[in-house]
C-alpha cells in the first residue's frame, strides 16, 4: 500500500465517530496494539526531543525500507505514535521524504490536541523525516 492509500484508510476509520471523546479511544486502542519497544532501544538517544511526554523511536533499514519502532509512557501519545507508523513504516526514505501527511489534518488530530502534544507530533514527524534523510544519505 501506498503512503496516501494508508492515510485514505486513517480518515475513513476515523470518520466513523463524531465524538472526538471516541476518537480519543481509538487512539488509545491504536496505542495498546503496538508491540512493546524492546528495552535495549530505550535510550537516550532514541528518546524524542519537543515531547512532554517520553517518546522513544528506533528506525531500522531492512531491504531498502526504512521499519520505525516507538514506544511512549503516555497512552495518547502512543496512539499517535503508532498512526506515524502505519503511515510511515515499511517505506522508502525518498517516500517518506515525499510524503504529505494530510491525514493528520483531515481527522482533527492537530486541532484537538494540546499545544504540547501537537507540538510533540510535529517532533516525532520531524525525527522520522529526519531518520529518512540519514538513511537516505547512508544508502546512496
């Protein structure tokens, strides 16, 4: 699936609860789903810098496509970490360089965070960009 045919899947799936109370839920079931981070991946490093909770993500390059693992001690964030993923994982690093996130927008997400937690999704779009761009370098 393409980047686009995933994000197309997003909004349908949130476009079935018009309480954002709902919404909320799904991002808090999204969250549990996702595998634990393995502890030797939490680390400094990996810990995500403009998050005011603690959020860790681990990129790794397998057959020329990047794989992101996160982890966060807030239930929200984990949710939303997890979205990235779906969006992001198993793609390219010039595809996820390309990629307009207009998922974020079209299901309220950044109108109904807080401002720290909107400006925690925006660190954690930046840092998967950002591991993208490294790998992109390392690989050409």
């Amino acid at each position: 699936m393409t980047i686009n045919e995933i994000q197309d899947e997003i909004i349908e799936e949130f476009s079935d609860f018009d309480d954002w109370m709902d919404r909320y839920q799904l991002l808090i079931d999204l969250g549990s789903e996702q595998p634990p981070l393995d502890n030797k991946y939490k680390t400094e490093q990996n810990l995500i810098d403009g998050c005011q909770s603690r959020v860790w993500l681990q990129a790794d390059m397998q057959d020329g496509l990047l794989h992101f693992q996160a982890e966060s001690d807030a239930l929200i964030v984990k949710g939303i970490v997890a979205l990235l993923i779906r969006v992001l994982s198993d793609h390219t690093p010039q595809e996820i360089l390309d990629a307009d996130l207009y998922f974020i927008e079209k299901i309220g997400l950044r109108e109904h965070l807080s401002p720290t937690r909107s400006n925690g999704l925006l660190a954690m779009l930046k840092q998967m960009k950002l591991y993208a761009l490294a790998f992109k370098s390392i690989n050409h």
